[in-house]
C-alpha cells in the first residue's frame, strides 16, 4: 500500500518509513504541514500517517484542508500523550484513529492494517481470494497453502489487488503503489510484474480487462 508519513522529528520519521518499508508498503515523507497538505491533495495514498504538531502549518488544518478537498484515505493522528483535547479534536475534523506518543511501532502497523481493511472487501489480518492467501502479517503469500517465493514488488503490487478483488487498476496506479514519487515510475515495467505473478499464481487468476488494466478473480467461480 502507498502511505504518506508526515512527521517533522527526523529519528521518528526514519523509524517510521523503516518499519512500514518493511512492512511491503511504498512510503512517501513530508515534514511540515504545507507539504503535507500539497501532497494530500495532489496524490493518492492508501493511508496517512499525520503528526499534529508540525512546523508551518498544523496537522488539524492539514486534515480539515485534505477533508475539504474530499480526500478520503484512512488518516491515523499522532498526539502527544495525555493531549485529550488534540485526539478530540483530530476525531472531529475526520481522522479515522490516533495513536499516543511514544508509542509501540508494532501497534502502530496493526492499527493500520485494520485501517486498510476497511477500504476493501478483506475483514482479516488475511486476505483470501479462492485459494491464494495473502498474510499482511507476515508479508506471505500462500496458495492451497504452500509458500510462493514473491518479490517486493510482486507482494505490493498482489495485495492491492486482493485488498479490492474484482476491482480493475490500470498499470499507472499498480506503478504509483510501488515506487516512490522521486523514482522513475515506468508502467511498462507492471507487465513484467503481472506476468511473474501469472506463472506463480493459478492461471486465471489476474483478469487483462482490455485497455483498462488488471484485476483479480477467483479462478474457481470464473464463469
């Protein structure tokens, strides 16, 4: 999934990006508000990761900026502890949960894998679509339950598709979900993805929908 970690404190914001790269996510970083609210409102996240207390503008006027704009991805507030007021009032202008400072990096991944969860068809910590099985756990791929070695890549680019199974993407969004915004983004390169992906998974599972894109069916039910 592509998450966006606004956080101003440089060693946290590199815990941050570690664990959730880690964690088979594609990170994107700002440290003050302006960018944060810029990056918001011009590209897609899965996910926000928002520090409240940021340099040039706060984190409730970037939620409410990004709300406005009608940005809708799940946004998990960071507070300093015992700041009740600043968890009210992030809840209030449309944050989706908030975590206390400091705080367990392995709570912060939970609490954002049932974030992501709402935005699709799965309700688990496992994602199922016939008989592929995805862990976003432990980052495994399982199929009749045996292993499947999967890259980084192929892992990314394989749980958006089972995050919305029968949804279509085009190569465009698959590749903005795996690289970075400063990387050199080529969609040509999701064809050699899928066709990896193709040979690992049952045949018929990665549907082409001519001139649109990709999407993920279960092979048993196809018609």
């Amino acid at each position: 999934m592509r998450i966006l970690v606004v956080e101003d404190e440089p060693t946290l914001q590199a815990q941050l990006v570690r664990a959730l790269e880690a964690a088979n996510h594609t990170v994107e970083t700002a440290s003050d508000g302006a960018a944060a609210q810029y990056l918001g409102e011009v590209e897609d996240f899965d996910a926000a990761i928002l520090d409240l207390g940021l340099p040039v503008v706060d984190g409730l006027t970037v939620l409410r900026a990004w709300r406005a704009a009608g940005r809708s991805m799940p946004v998990m507030i960071l507070t300093a502890r015992g700041a009740w007021h600043e968890k009210v009032a992030g809840m209030d202008a449309g944050a989706d949960d908030y975590l206390a400072k400091p705080f367990h990096m392995e709570e912060l991944l939970a609490r954002l894998r049932a974030l992501l969860r709402r935005l699709g068809s799965q309700s688990s910590a496992e994602w199922q679509c016939g008989p592929i099985r995805l862990d976003t756990r432990q980052a495994r791929v399982l199929v009749d339950g045996q292993a499947l070695v999967v890259t980084s890549h192929e892992f990314k680019i394989l749980s958006l598709l089972m995050q919305r199974v029968g949804e279509v993407f085009s190569r465009t969004e698959l590749s903005e979900h795996i690289y970075p915004q400063d990387s050199d983004r080529d969609s040509n390169t999701i064809e050699v993805f899928i066709g990896r992906l193709r040979k690992k998974l049952p045949p018929g599972s990665i549907e082409t929908v001519r001139g649109l894109g990709y999407r993920l069916v279960d092979p048993h039910t196809r018609s």
